[in-house]
C-alpha cells in the first residue's frame, strides 16, 4: 500500500511530491496546517480540522485555493489511493512561490500539500500506564492559536523531552499552564475538569473540544480558566489530549507524581466516552 501525496490538486507517488525551493512555506514558514486521522477508514472530525485550517489562514491573510467541499473531496480520494486500515493524513497550505522577500507578495498563488501516510497507533500500553512530562518556560511566539508552519520552538521542546526521557514538555508563561508541545493539557481535581481557556496562548485542539463535550454530556463539571503550575502539581488526575495521543494519562511532573502516579478513575472514563465517538 503507497504513501500519497498530493500537490495543488494532482496526487502522486509521496517521494514524487516536490515544491519550489521559493515556497514561502520553506523560506519563512508562511503557512499553516492540519493533521487528521482515520478511524475505521474514516477521517474523524474532518470539518472541524478543515474549519481551524481556514480560520489559521485567515488569520494570515492567506487565501484557500479549495471549497470545503474539495478539500474533503481530495482527503476521500486520497484515502482510496492508500488503501490503509488507518491514515493519518498531513495538509499544509502555504502562501506561495514568490522570491524572497519579507514582505508579503500580491496575486501569488497558495501551494497545498498533503500527504497520506500509514497511521501508527501509540503503544498501547504507554496509553494503559501513562507517562511522565517536564515542564518548561514557554518561549513561543505569541499566536499559538494559528496552527502555523513555524514549529521550531515546539521541536526543540520534545527535544528537550526526549533527552530528559520523558513523552512531554508542557509549556508555562507566568506561572500558568498554557499547553504541550504536542497536546493540550487537563486536570482533575475534586471531580471537576480544569483545563486553560481558548485564547492566544494555546493552539485549541480537535480532541479538547470533542473532550469537553463527551465530559459536560456524561455530567462532568468542567472549568475553562487559567491553570497555576501549582493546580497542575497536585492535581488529583491529569491528562494530555491531541489528535495522535486522543487522551492520554500524564501521572509524572518533572520527576514528581500526580495523584497517584498512575492513570485516574476519572480519567479512565473520558477515555471510554472519547473512544465512543469513533467506534
């Protein structure tokens, strides 16, 4: 079964898949993205990714090249072409190919990418046992809602995780919580569920939002406001929540438990009511 790829309407072969080394996407990462994954050969939540995809755009003043109704068009034919049980599928737009130069160029054509990609599930029991974070000062730019191209700050943090041989490194700017690397961060304290509140200060994922739904449906308090580092310490439970890591029990703080240091009871049923929303 191939890997895909897909460049401005035509798929091909991934390793025929080529941009212009003008791309503003490779000269100053003048672009967003989205990542998707399959269920059962079914991209989950698609529009809510393709509507994040269009608003991080607009916030860039980049135009799609594609209704709504292409892009799913394209992600369905893409998924034909792989024939995996299960894909993860990337989708990069980016402003286009114009010679370098800061300021932004006029009538210049959008690239969109997209790649189609076998999807590997986390280790099962990494997900039955939890794992263990660092955190750190958060030193990214100050737009972490637009899911942007520019992810250097975010790769040198897993770094940071993986040499300290931990899964994650999550973010703090003045004492608070803001979110992972690669996941937004809850809590659990008392029974109610706390999380940092959609602001410029987190990229608000596809899985948080579906989280807090199944969570509110199934009569579970939840607090959407800023969250103390200290909060994050004593929590009685606590969880990372992304696309690829859906949730994820984070039982471990820079070498010291949370709770119990091990994954909640709490915690453990949003992870049956989130795996009902795909099933």
């Amino acid at each position: 079964m191939p890997d895909i790829g897909f460049v401005n309407g035509r798929f091909m072969p991934l390793a025929e898949a080529t941009v212009s080394v003008e791309d503003r996407g490779f000269q100053f990462g003048d672009g967003v993205y989205e990542v998707i994954r399959t269920y059962g050969g079914r991209p989950y939540r698609l529009e809510a990714h393709l509507a994040r995809l269009e608003r991080s755009a607009k916030a860039l003043g980049i135009s799609m090249p594609f209704s709504m109704s292409q892009w799913s068009s394209f992600v369905t034919e893409g998924l034909r072409l792989t024939g995996y049980g299960d894909t993860k599928v990337y989708l990069q737009l980016t402003r286009g190919v114009a010679p370098r130069d800061h300021l932004i160029p006029t009538e210049v054509q959008p690239t969109a990418v997209m790649t189609f990609r076998e999807m590997r599930p986390m280790d099962p029991a990494m997900q039955a046992a939890g794992v263990a974070a660092i955190t750190v000062e958060d030193f990214r730019w100050g737009r972490c809602d637009i899911k942007s191209v520019n992810l250097l700050a975010n790769v040198l943090a897993r770094q940071m995780a993986r040499d300290a041989g931990v899964f994650e490194t999550i973010f703090v700017r003045g004492g608070q919580v803001t979110e992972g690397a690669v996941s937004n961060v809850m809590l659990i304290r008392r029974g109610v569920l706390v999380t940092p509140p959609e602001s410029e200060r987190i990229l608000s994922g596809v899985t948080r939002t579906v989280v807090l739904e199944v969570a509110r449906h199934g009569g579970v308090p939840v607090e959407e406001r800023a969250v103390r580092i200290e909060e994050l310490r004593i929590a009685d439970e606590a969880f990372l929540t992304g696309t690829t890591v859906e949730i994820l029990p984070l039982i471990c703080l820079d070498g010291s438990p949370i709770g119990a240091g091990r994954p909640g009871e709490l915690s453990t049923r949003l992870k049956a009511w989130f795996r009902a929303t795909h099933e």
